[in-house]
C-alpha cells in the first residue's frame, strides 16, 4: 500500500493518536470511510451515466483475452 511497511503505519496512527486524541480518530475514521465509499459509489455512478465507458471497459478485457491466448506463441 504506496510502499508503507508496518512500521511506517505505526508511527503515522501514533502520531495521528497524539494529534487528534483517542476520542476524535474514531469519528475520523468514519468520515473517511463514509467519504471513500462515496467516491466510489459516484464513480459508478458515473461510469452508468457516461456513454461509451462500459464499452470501453469490455473492449480492454477482450484485447486482455487475446494477449493471454496469444502469449505462448510469442517469443
């Protein structure tokens, strides 16, 4: 994940913890996960919308379809 290790999460909570409190980082959490889940849900929203974007989206699979039949006859 973005090339953080554990111990670099570590100190991110620690430091989050000092900042914000041990009271305040669970409402924080929850607005974020409402937030993220938000974007998501108008991403899809607008992919639904969008002419043309499933189409595409079905195309590259078909093209990814194709790379793999042909990959054991490429050398």
């Amino acid at each position: 994940m973005f090339g953080l290790g554990t111990p670099e999460l570590i100190v991110i909570l620690g430091i989050a913890f000092l900042v914000f409190g041990g009271k305040k980082l669970p409402e924080i959490g929850s607005g974020l996960g409402k937030a993220i889940s938000s974007f998501k849900k108008g991403l899809h929203e607008v992919e639904e919308t969008v002419p043309g974007v499933k189409e595409v989206a079905s195309i590259k699979e078909e093209v990814g379809k194709v790379k793999d039949m042909a990959s054991p006859f490429a050398k």
